[in-house]
C-alpha cells in the first residue's frame, strides 16, 4: 500500500540496525554516535507527537554531555522546560527499538494510546552541542519531526514547525522552550534574551557588593573543550565588568571532556589539564554540554580543594535561609540530594543549618520533582548538576514584599535580592552559566572568599569508580539506589566490607549513561575510601558478571 512504501522509503534513510536495543536513561540515549542516526530521526516524529498532545513547543537537544567525544546521544524537553514524563520515555523506548518494519505500528501504538489529534500543530526546538556528529544527528532528527505524517500515516493534514537554533548548552534549550510556551513570561525564548535577564539580574545582585575588589571578581573557567566555552564567550560583553573570565580549554584546540570538564574534575579530584591554576585563586568547571559546574582551588601547598554539588547547594540554600530571615518571609525551603551527597553535606545541612533534606535516584528529573514540593527546592547532585525552584507562591510573596511601600529598608533589600537571584537562575534544568553567576553574585555578596565557603564543613574522603560487566541491567536498587535488591549476595557483601571501615558507606549502580556500573564509597581517611571502593568493585565483579581483568586496588 501507498502509505507503507512511504515508510518504508522515509524511514530506510535512517534504518536501524537490527537487533540494537538502546533504552531511554538517566539523562535520554547515549552510547556511540554511529549507532544514533535512527534515533534520532524517531526522536523527531516523537517530539512532534509530544507537541501535539501538549499542544505546546518541545525541545529536542543532541548531546551527550559529559561522555567522551566519540558518544552522542538526545534528550527530548517537556513544555515547562522540564524533562520528558516517565510514560513517554518509554514511549521513546518503544520507538527506538522497533525494528524498521515495525515502525509504524509504533507509532499507530503511541497515537492510539494518548488519543492524540493528528490535525494539532506541531511545534520542536531541535539544538545541538560542538560534537562533529551532532551536525548530522541533528539534521535527522530535523528529518523526523519534517516528515509528512499525513502520507505516513494517512491521518488529518499535519502542519510541524520547528526553529533550529544550533549551537546551544542543553540548559539554553530548556530556558528557551519554556520561555516560548509561557508566552514570553519566563523570558524572551532568544540566545540574547537569555544573556540579557541573566546578566542584568547578576549585575544587579553584585551592585550590593560594596567591597569587591578586582581580583575577587576574576574566575577561571575551563569549558570543557565544548559548547559552554563558546557560550560564555557569547555572554561576556553583557557582563560590563562585573566578573572577569578567564576561559581554558575553550575547543580551540583540545578535546570534548578529555582531561577537562566538570566529570573529570569531581571524579579524579584533581584539577583539568589545559588550566592555569594560582594558588588560592577560583576556578569552575563545565561540562560538556554545560548543565553541571565544580569549582575548586590549589593552596599554598598545591593541594587541591574541590567544591562540588554538595558545597554549591550548601552556599545557596545558605544565602537563600539568611534573606528569608532579613525579609521576615515564612516559605519553607529544602535541598534534595541523591546517594552520592558527601556524608559530612547532609549532616551540615540537616544538623547545623536545619533545612529539610530529601535523597532521590540519580538524574536531574527525580531531583526536580522532589524540588517541586517545597516554596523553595535548592537541587544539587554532587557532580554538580543542578538548580533552585521557587514556587509560584514563593515568587509572589517574595514580590509583593519588595513593592511594599510601607516595608523597612532591611527587609525590602532582602526581598529585592531575592527577586534578582530568582531572575538569575535557570529554574527549568541545571545549567553551568546560570549557577556560576547566582555563586559569583553570593560570593561577592557576602565577601567571601573560595577558602572559607570550603572551610563551611570537611567532606568525607571519598571515591568512585566504574566496573564493566557484560550487563548492568543485574543490578537492581531501592532505597534511592542506596542499597541493592539483586544480584543476590551482593548487598550482602557491601555490608560486610562497609563495617571494616570507619564513618563508612558504599553502594553501586548501574549507570544511566555509560555501559558500566558505579561504586561509590566515603569513609574517614583516603586510604579507607579508596579500600572500600576497591573491595566493594571486586564484589560487583565477582558477583555481577564483570568483564575484563579483575578491578585493581588504587594504590
Ligand atoms: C546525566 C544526568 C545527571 C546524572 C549523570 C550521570 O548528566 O543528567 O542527572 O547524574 O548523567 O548519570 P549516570 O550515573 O546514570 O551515568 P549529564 O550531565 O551527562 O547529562
């Protein structure tokens, strides 16, 4: 018929090998870009029908972020800039595991089941990162989203529109959709409108930082070889000279993520190859799509100092506890973490500061929503991805307050830097650039120095490590991936090994963007958290099917 060969002769320019079955993860598909070119046109007919369900404008964002340069991946944004629902991840699923003469009984499937209206306009943003696979990966998930459904599906006349907006950070694209999909209210859904309310909030911010002198406004940042350097580059003349930037590895000669970037910083604890580093002064890192930051410092003695996900939400939610209090506002805030949270965080926050804290799984969505229960959620994973949520409740307050006209000065200033921090941060995704200024505006804020937000509490010495097996899919968790259900015996087995150890803990997981398992262990001294992460990786060998040689001790 008609409408099959015009499957069969659309869909065959972007075949999918047979037999491959890629599953939607943490953070969308990844896995080597030459295995992606189906997906990513199947992506775009599922953004299209995305949008006509919601009747709003979808992103669809062709990255894979901090993995090695070779990967790709894609991850599909919801319309209030969000990730997409657990139900059409595994629509994605579905569809990206159909074989070719499937395809449309998938799609008959995924239409039939949300009963949705062929003849609804389709609106998708596609954006791209600096991989040089992404320009053609994203031309196919362009193919997908133009295809004519109506000659493919002999369904109602179908208009789809999408804007392509190139080169952008992952967390530019969130921004964007959602600014398109409030009609303007969020913001304006440009690259420039973007820099513009960033940029004149974090001004306005470092206006009430008197004392700041020149060499506390310089930060170095290394780009990570990718997206994010090109982007601060972009935003800089909007800055005046409010920070000074000093960017390395900016993509002009190194490689995406090899020896830079957010990923290797926090999990090599050592500073990124490419990077001039003097003592005591400030640096970040991004990753490579720009959606996680770390910063960290060398000391006198060359040691090094890293200041990850945990200390950012511990500096943020600090300055946000502190103006609540000055504004007299009565709005209860919280910080979701997920395992990997150092110890010593959570104790700090819970204990001393006596803000709620909520543990999730891994991967920005489960923190997000966790976040959305409170008048304000501060999100950090420890590697350094995340944001803050205000409510709607929470924002008007905080701006009935500040145009007051009988309020004190000292609560209106308060209410009034709470409204800029509201309007400097990203609240759709983490997002490297927007939570670099919310940190450099706090810090000048409180004229604090690098050394003394790492000096708020000591983290536990820890390590993590990666453990192939033939497949990860055995190991099952609970407890917010804090302890594991199966393979059988090896809960066990961490248990055990955890009691040798003192202030010890340790768990693994199967990892939602990389072919390997994660171990994770913290224990009082170095020594103690690298044993453990040794012996509890050798248990996931043994017990879970590992491949390759034996995991070898660090030392
Ligand atoms: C993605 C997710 C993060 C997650 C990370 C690692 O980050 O967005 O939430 O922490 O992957 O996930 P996993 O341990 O499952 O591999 P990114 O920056 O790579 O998109």
């Amino acid at each position: 018929m008609a409408q099959f060969e015009e499957v069969s002769k659309q869909s065959s320019q972007h075949p999918k090998p047979a037999g491959l079955v890629l599953q939607y993860g943490t953070a969308g598909f990844r896995t080597n870009a030459k295995h992606l070119d189906h997906i990513m046109f199947r992506m775009g007919l599922l953004a299209t029908l995305r949008s006509k369900k919601t009747k709003a404008t979808i992103g669809v964002m062709v990255t894979a972020s901090h993995n090695p340069e070779e990967d790709n991946g894609v991850k599909l944004i919801d319309p209030m800039g969000e990730m997409v629902t657990p139900a059409w991840e595994g629509y994605a699923t579905q569809l990206a595991n159909a074989e070719q003469g499937d395809l449309l009984t998938a799609l008959k499937d995924i239409i039939e089941k949300e009963s949705i209206n062929m003849s609804q306009e389709a609106n998708v943003f596609v954006g791209k990162d600096t991989r040089s696979s992404s320009a053609s990966l994203s031309q196919a998930v362009l193919d997908g989203v133009l295809l004519n459904f109506d000659s493919f599906l002999n369904f109602f006349l179908h208009f789809s529109h999408h804007f392509y907006y190139g080169l952008v950070t992952t967390p530019q694209l969130h921004y964007m959709v959602c600014c398109q999909n409030t009609q303007g209210k969020y913001g304006e859904a440009t690259i420039e409108g973007y820099y513009r309310k960033l940029c004149q909030a974090f001004i306005q911010l470092t206006k009430n930082a008197s004392n700041c002198t020149d060499d506390q406004k310089h930060l170095s940042v290394d780009g990570a070889n990718g997206i994010g350097a090109l982007k601060v580059r972009e935003m800089e003349s909007h800055l005046r000279r409010e920070l000074q930037i000093s960017l390395f590895n900016d993509g002009s000669k190194g490689k995406l993520n090899h020896q830079c970037g957010a990923d290797f910083v926090k999990v090599q604890q050592k500073p990124p190859t490419g990077i001039n580093i003097n003592p005591g002064e400030r640096c970040c890192s991004f990753d490579g799509d720009a959606d996680r930051i770390v910063y960290y410092y060398t000391d006198s003695d060359g040691q090094f100092h890293l200041l990850d996900g945990d200390k950012i939400a511990t500096l943020i939610s600090t300055f946000l506890k502190e103006l609540l209090t000055q504004a007299g506002l009565d709005l209860k805030i919280a910080v979701v973490q997920t395992a990997y949270a150092n110890g010593s965080s959570t104790h700090y926050l819970e204990d001393t500061m006596k803000v709620i804290v909520r543990c999730t799984k891994t991967g920005v969505k489960h923190l997000h929503h966790a976040a959305q229960e409170f008048d304000i959620g501060v999100y950090f994973e420890a590697n350094g991805h995340g944001t803050v949520l205000f409510s709607k409740v929470a924002e008007e307050k905080i701006q009935q307050l500040a145009e007051d006209p009988n309020m004190n000065d000292e609560r209106k200033r308060a209410a009034r830097l709470l409204q800029n921090t509201i309007n400097v941060i990203n609240q759709t995704v983490g997002d490297a650039i927007s939570d670099m200024l919310l940190i450099e505006a706090i810090l000048a804020i409180r004229g604090m120095t690098v050394q003394q937000w790492d000096a708020i509490y000591s983290d536990l010495p820890n390590r993590q490590l990666k453990v192939k097996v033939s497949d990860r899919r055995v190991i099952d968790t609970t407890d917010a991936e804090r302890r594991a259900v199966s393979p059988a015996g090896l809960q066990e087995a961490i248990d055990t090994l955890v009691k040798k150890h003192r202030l010890a803990r340790s768990f693994v997981r199967p990892s939602g963007t990389e072919d390997v398992v994660r171990v994770y262990a913290e224990a009082e001294t170095q020594e103690s958290a690298d044993s453990l992460a040794h012996e509890v990786s050798l248990a996931v060998y043994r017990l879970a099917g590992g491949v390759g040689d034996e995991p070898k001790p660090l030392h």
